[in-house]
C-alpha cells in the first residue's frame, strides 16, 4: 500500500514539472479599456409585516421553600474604637455659695438686713436659717403721728430629700411694729393736746411651725400641714392649723385625684370697736375635692366636684353651712407649645383669719369679725403660648361670683366713742362683708431676649358688682405690673419695676364745720391713682461681695395706698451682699 502512495505523489510531481514556466519565458501582456465607470446602487428594503407568532407562557406556581437555621455561638474579636467627643466651648460657671449676708441704710433711718446661713448635712438632709430686719424711722411730710415701722423675723427649716420622698420641717417668728398714722386731720378737726395723747402704736407677734411632705409614688403624693400662733399688743389672739393631703391613684386607666382640707382658726378681741363687749370667734372647713384627668392627643380635661362643710361661732352663736363647687378645666393645643387654649369653672372656700388680713392691710383694727369667704364659682376661658422662640403670652377673661366677700373699709370717728386705744380715731380700718361679682380680663407677655435680659408685663382689669354695700371698698378696678432685669456686663446688672393701680372708693368719716356742736357724717371719697417707679443697680466687685443701689418711689408721688395713708417719698437704699461657705 505505501508503495503505491508513493508512486502517485511522484507522478503529480512531474506533471505539474512539465507545465510551469520555465525560468526564462515571457507570458507577455494584454491592454485592457474600461468604456463606462462603475456605479453601483442600493435597491430599497422592504419589512416583513408578518408578525411570528409567540406561544403564551403559563406561569407555573412558586414552590414553597422552607429555611432551616442552625445556629451556633461564635466567639467575636471585634473590639471598636472609642469615639472621642467634639470639643466645645466651655461656659465658666460663677461658683455658688451657701450662705450671705445682706445690709443697706438708706434715707428715712432705713435699714435692711439680712443673714441667710445653709449647711448640707449629709447627702440627703439639709438646714437652712434666715435672719431678716427691715425698718424705717418715718419722716413723712405733714403727718401728726408717729409712723416709723420695722420688722423682725427669723426662720429656720430641716429638710431631707431622697429618690422617692422629699420633707421639710419649718419653724419662724416674727415680730412687726406699725403706727396707726393716717389721722384724717383734713376731714376732722383735732387739738394739738389731744394729738400727743394718742398712742398710735401696735406690734404683731408670729410663732408656725410647718411642714411638706412630697412622695414620688405610692397613693400618698403630697401634704402640707401647719400651726400659727398670732397675738397683738392690744391683747388679740388667734390659732391657725390646717392639714392638706393629696391622693393621686388610677381606676380604669384613669388618673384620679383627691385633696382633702381640714381648716381651723379660732381667737379672740379684748373687745369691739365701741368697747362693748369681747369679741371670740372660731371657724372650721372640711371638704374634698376629686377629680379624674381625661387625655387624648391635644385635649386634656379635669372633671370633679368639690363639697365642703363650715362650722362658723361668733360669741357663742353657730352657723353651719354645705358647699357644694364645680372643679372642671380642660386645655386643647391648637398649635403644639405655640398656641393653647383653656377653659375652666372651679369654686371653693378660703378661710380668712386676722393675720392674713394684717398682711393685707397692718393698718386694721383688733376689732374685726371674720368669716369665711365662699367662692362660688370662678369661670374663666384664655389662651397662652409663645409670639417667638423667647416671647410667651398670656390672656384670660374671667366671671367670678363670691359670697362674704372682706372689702377694708375705714372706721368710723365718733366723739362719743367709750373706746381710748390709738385706732379709734379715724386711722385704722374694719372689714366688712358683701357678695361680688366680678368680671375680669388679664393678659400677660414674658419675654427672655437673652440670658442677660428679661422683661414681664401684666395687666388686669375689673368691673365689679356688689349686692349690698355701694362700692367694692378699697379695689382697683385697673392694675398693671412691669420689670425689666438686665445684666450690662459681667460685672454691671440692674433692673426697673414699675407698678400701677387705678383708682380705688372708700367710706370716710367727714366733721361737718358750719355748726357750733360738730357733727360727723360718712362719705365717699375716691382715692387717686398712681404708679410707683422702682430701680436696681448692682456691681460684683468679685465673687463674693456685690455692691447694690436700689431707690424706690422714683416718681416722688406722695399718693395714699389707703385712705390718710401718705407713703414714703423717693426711697433710696445703699448697701452689699457678702456670700460666703464655712
């Protein structure tokens, strides 16, 4: 087989030999013309209109799959890196001290002192004390009688606060001269002899002891219970004591509250304004108040009642009363913190008692007849929120309707008086007991420009009612309220208040003078309005002692806060505060 291979390739071979060009032949050549130019065209294309046909896929179910983990605690060796926080500017904070001490004298023999002494015992319980003098010489032009004042006081607290219970214990006394000093000279005419035989002085002595307790769970949430000992120098007495506690607990997811008060006070007048007879009183109030809060998104309304029974004695005779008084207020947030409004109608009884009507007015009578005053009930609607991020608002309108209602009305002067004490001479004032009715509208506006400057500006305005008595004795019916707190520098601050009150009516003994046997006659008259400037300025000479200036009455108005009543002119008070640790 492979010899016959071999002799075809060999064949093939001399062949092709024979018929290749030998080495030195020439093939010679041939001309070729081209008569027309190649142009080649491009024939139009045409589309397929027939569309393929495509089978409809039918879509085949999911078949479900079940996951099975298996797992297993894996050691972890990463270890983060501590974060590091941003560095910002820190604030220097003015260190705080426990305890000052407080003096300034100013014209009118004025002298204010103050020392104010804290020590923490451990880490919950605490004590405190403060010593506080105020007192002037008087000097007031054209009055006849002495009218210098001090007061003197002293009160001291121990207290402990814990994660869920806060209490304190509070013990004072007080002792506070005044003088009876607004002779009515202008309505009735007195001797020179019988001017320096009046002893226009009288002195208050005060003893409390008190206390609070503050829980933070539990049914029993607060309580605030207190006993006073108050006395004259005209041989008057009287006791307060009062027991307040709250209960805070839930029924059906709902938050239910109820405060009860136990209210007495009870005392005794050597005897009455025409010195007939002894005066003793005593009143006793005991009610409850519950009420349940209802919240859902804006709107939070309270709903309750309040009852309260009072047991009243004057000189053996009783009265006993039951109140009955609505507790309803409800808020509604139209625009978040921006803009709330709120609505309530609420009553209840305040106890009036002697002391609290001589922080009213010092210049009362011993010879008062005290009742409480039953608020029947006090309806009101308003709206409050924020003009701006540091200006927040306040307004409110308001009909309150009171029973035995006090209104301070001046005594009556009659020269066939059996009574010889300093305050039977037209210069003191008695209270007196009528039912109002009140409308009212308040507004407010805040402001906190900065943390070194602050101003507060309110203002109310009364329209009163009375049933009995012609006047709403001694009330203004406009009274209106600024102060302006600035801190210049670190070093400078001052501050200005400025305080206006309307006109006010009262009752006053007039001496009729066209007859040769006076007689004396009650009138009318209207006490002029005004507004009293006051000012602050201090300098921190350093941390511990601050020089200040303060001046009162800056508008030199010698106008009458009662009736015959002149104040003090421009007032101004000198001094520093020392703060200090042991």
């Amino acid at each position: 087989m492979s010899k016959k291979i071999s002799f075809c390739i060999i064949a093939i071979s001399i062949f092709q030999w024979g018929f290749s060009q030998k080495k030195d032949e020439n093939i010679g050549s041939e001309v070729v013309n081209i008569v027309k130019p190649y142009t080649p065209t491009i024939s139009d294309a045409f589309k397929v209109k027939e569309i393929p046909a495509a089978e409809e896929e039918i879509p085949e179910p999911k078949l479900p799959i079940k996951y099975q983990i298996f797992s297993f605690p894996v050691a972890s060796t990463f270890i983060p890196s501590k974060g590091k926080a941003a560095d910002v500017d820190k604030e220097e904070l003015e260190k705080g001290f426990s305890n000052y001490a407080l003096l300034g004298v100013g014209n009118y023999g004025t002298v204010n002192a103050e020392v104010f002494i804290a020590h923490q015992l451990n880490r919950t319980d605490y004590v405190g004390a403060l010593l506080h003098h105020l007192s002037s010489q008087g000097g007031i032009k054209n009055v006849k009688l002495n009218d210098k004042f001090y007061t003197t006081g002293l009160d001291i607290t121990y207290g402990s606060r814990t994660k869920d219970l806060q209490w304190n214990v509070d013990l004072g006394v007080k002792n506070q001269i005044i003088n009876w000093y607004g002779l009515p000279s202008e309505n009735i005419l007195f001797a020179d002899e019988s001017i320096v035989k009046i002893d226009a002085q009288q002195s208050y002595n005060t003893i409390e002891l008190g206390g609070k307790m503050d829980f933070k769970d539990g049914l029993f949430s607060h309580a605030n219970i207190l006993f006073k000992r108050f006395s004259d120098k005209m041989g008057s007495g009287e006791n307060r004591f009062f027991v307040k506690p709250e209960f805070d607990f839930d029924i059906v997811n709902q938050k239910v509250k109820a405060l009860f008060e136990l209210d007495y006070v009870g005392g005794s007048f050597e005897r009455d304004f025409f010195n007939t007879g002894g005066m003793k009183y005593s009143n006793i109030i005991f009610g409850t108040k519950p009420s349940f809060l209802y919240q859902q998104d804006d709107l939070s309304v309270t709903i309750g009642a309040g009852v309260f029974y009072t047991s009243s004695t004057f000189n053996d005779v009783s009265e006993g009363k039951l109140f009955v008084y609505p507790n309803v207020k409800a808020s509604y947030r139209l625009v978040g913190d921006l803009m709330i409004a709120y609505a309530g109608a609420e009553g209840g009884v305040n106890q009036n008692s002697y002391a609290d009507f001589v922080g009213q007015n010092p210049f009362v009578s011993p010879t008062l007849y005290i009742v409480p005053t039953s608020n029947a009930y006090d309806l009101y609607i308003g709206m409050k929120g924020k003009l701006a991020s540091a200006v927040s608002f306040n307004v409110k309108g308001g009909y309150n309707s009171q029973i035995d209602k006090a209104f301070f009305q001046s005594n009556t002067y009659a020269v066939t008086n059996s009574n010889d004490k300093g305050y039977v001479n037209g210069n003191s004032f008695q209270v007196v007991y009528d039912d109002l009715t009140t409308i009212s509208v308040f507004g407010e506006i805040k402001a906190d420009f900065s943390k070194k400057a602050s101003l507060v500006l309110s203002g109310t305005y009364n329209n009163f009612s009375t049933r009995n008595i012609e006047k709403a004795w001694n009330l203004p019916q406009l009274k209106v309220e600024s102060t302006l707190n600035m801190d210049f520098t670190d070093k400078w601050y001052g501050g200005i208040q400025l305080f206006f009150v309307g006109e006010r009516t009262d009752l006053v003994t007039v001496q009729d003078q066209t007859v040769l046997i006076p007689t004396f006659t009650n009138q009318q008259v209207t006490l002029d309005s005004y507004f009293d400037l006051n000012a602050n300025v201090g300098f921190k000479y350093n941390k511990r002692l601050t020089a200040f200036l303060r001046g009162n009455n800056l508008a030199n108005q010698q106008y009458n806060r009662w009736a015959n009543f002149p104040v003090q002119c421009i007032q101004v008070l000198l001094g520093g505060i020392y703060k200090f640790d042991f």
